[in-house]
C-alpha cells in the first residue's frame, strides 16, 4: 500500500510515517517547502513532497501511485479566522485536486471538539450530537467541524471511501501538557474536577489506529471515536506531569460544579455591564469550560470492532517512555473526592 500522508511532520504524523513504514507500507509524505528534511530523522524510505496546501499549483501530482490519503494537516495557531481559514482552504483544495485523481480512499484526522458538549451525558459515544452552538467554540474546534464537513461532501460526491477517526488527548513525549488538566497561577496547579476521566490516547496507540483505517476496508464509511480507555483521572496525570517535568508547586483541587458556575456568573456580568460584546477569556466561556472539562465516560468499543485495534501500550509504560522520572502519586483530599465522586455518578 501506499500512503499519502499530511501534517506528516506534525506530532501525530511523525508516528504515523513510522508505523507506516514499519508494516512496509510506502509513504509520501506532505511537508511545507520550507521544511528542513534533515531534521525529521526519516529514512530514504519516506518521500517528500514538497507542497503548501493553501496555495501550491500542483496538488495532484501527490496522489500519483497513492492508494489512501491520510489527511493529519490542520493549523492550530493564530487567531480563530485564521485557523478556520488555513485549515479548511487547504483542505477543500486537498480533497479537490484528490477528486481528478485515481485514488479513492480517505482517512481523516477529527476531533472530540466537534462534538456538543452541554448536550453530551454519560458515555461520550460516536452516536453523541455534534456541536450545535459552533460559532461560541473556540477556533479550533470551528476550523474542525468544517473541515470534516468539507472531506465528507467531497468523498460523497466522488464516491470515495472515508473514515473519520476522532481521537481524544493525543499525549506523549514532546507534547505531554493536556488542555483539559486545569489552570496554572503561579505555583498553584489548579485541577479543574481531580476525579475527571480522561479521554486521552498515547500518540503510537493513536498512530497505529490511523495505519489500521488506512489498511482495511472495513473502516470505510464509519467514524471512531480514538481513547485508550477511560481509567485515568485529571489530578493522576497531573501528578506524573509536574514530577516528570521536574516542576514545582501545588496541585488544587477545584470542583467541577463550583468553577462552572463561576462561569456562568462571569458571562452574566460581561452581558450585564458590556450588553454581550465582552469578550471572555476561553476559560469562562460555559461551553467552551465544558468541552475541556466535563465530566464524561468514553467508550472506544467501535473502533476495537471495526479496525480490531486495541492499545499496545498502556498508561505505565506510556510515563515510563514519556518521563524519565517515576512521578509522585498523590490522593485527592477526601472532601474533594466526595464531591467528584456523586457529580460523576450523576453523570455516568
């Protein structure tokens, strides 16, 4: 098989192109004109096409040879218009020029952001609705929901096999902090709900996912939802994230509840004294709080049976490859964990 790969010098990608090459797939992989291919440590195994999906001439000439196209690019700074613009641009040219192509298949990296998170109870499934409220998200998330929206109008029109995986917290060395662990001030790492499941993925577990939807067919047409399991909690990973850093300070833990509400009056006060045109840091936007934070199950037994993957590597073994040092385990304050505990059975 071979795959064209983008965003193949991203976090992600890099474990892709590996585990590509590892099963003795061939790769082309997408890299700006600007890349330095020295440092990406790839093998002469791996080509390099050297494109900007955002403005490059000939896109179709990537596709030459390529059975499937897995598709990782999406911009993830700047502001909001220009994450939605970058990420969709490229992506409608990407999947236009695929459409005068022979190649006809298509594995696209999604999002949990897509999904509605105020509506979202219990089990966070495939089957959970997507965000109504879109245009309250931050830029990311917006960039995402249209960018799936674009690929599955372009593979419905042309007839071409997609899948769409959907991962959670893609974690590891070189990306270990996650956006859903809290708010830092000073010395103080406060742990917004300690008792917080997770929904995060180990990049090579993550990695081997896509290789899978690439390689079989049976992944066609279906969405997957991409978690390890569910079992780790948001002040556990704390903890292995400042010992294995080697940082100082205290964790906090903060209920769930107590700082939603804070939420709730933040934006009341903002539509209060700026009639609604005050603009709210992300961290007291209700529903941008609760796409970080809710507290949710994650099943990932849709992916297990369709591409039969399952997690190679687990939870120890991932800090042991991430962190040098074995973290310091601490147990959330009894008071605290009564709290978390009666929400989360609320909510499972």
């Amino acid at each position: 098989m071979k795959a064209l790969v983008t965003g193949a010098n991203g976090f992600l990608g890099k474990h892709v192109v590996a585990a590509l090459v590892a099963r003795g797939h061939s790769v082309r992989a997408i890299v700006r004109p600007a890349t330095n291919a020295a440092r990406l440590g790839w093998s002469s195994e791996v080509e390099l096409f050297r494109a900007d999906l955002r403005n490059s001439k000939d896109l179709e000439s990537a596709f030459e040879g390529v059975d499937v196209l897995i598709h990782l690019a999406a911009t993830v700074v700047g502001d909001e218009d220009a994450q939605l613009a970058e990420t969709v641009v490229g992506t409608t040219r990407l999947v236009q020029a695929m459409a005068r192509t022979q190649t006809c298949r298509m594995v696209l990296a999604g999002s949990f952001s897509v999904y509605d998170w105020e509506r979202a109870s219990g089990t966070l499934t495939e089957d959970t609705p997507l965000a109504a409220n879109l245009y309250q998200r931050d830029g990311y998330a917006i960039a995402k929901f249209w960018q799936e929206r674009v690929v599955r109008q372009a593979a419905g029109e042309a007839g071409c096999q997609l899948t769409v995986l959907r991962p959670g917290f893609i974690w590891g060395k070189g990306n270990d902090y996650l956006f859903c662990l809290g708010q830092s001030v000073g010395p103080l790492h406060l742990v917004i709900g300690p008792r917080t499941r997770l929904p995060i993925t180990y990049v090579t577990n993550c990695a081997e996912a896509f290789v899978l939807a690439a390689e079989k067919h049976e992944g066609a047409d279906h969405t997957l939802n991409v978690v390890d399991n569910d079992s780790v909690r948001a002040w556990q990973y704390m903890g292995h994230y400042l010992r294995g850093n080697g940082l100082g300070g205290i964790r906090v833990p903060v209920p769930y509840r107590a700082f939603l509400m804070l939420t709730y009056l933040a934006q009341w006060t903002s539509r209060r004294i700026f009639n609604g045109k005050g603009k709210l840091p992300s961290l007291f936007v209700p529903c941008r709080f609760k796409a970080r934070f809710k507290p949710l199950r994650y099943s990932n037994e849709l992916v297990r049976a369709v591409l039969n993957w399952s997690p190679t590597i687990n939870f120890d073994q991932a800090v042991a490859a991430t962190w040098p040092v074995e973290p310091i385990t601490m147990p959330v304050p009894a008071e605290q964990s009564s709290v978390d505990s009666n929400m989360e059975a609320t909510a499972v």
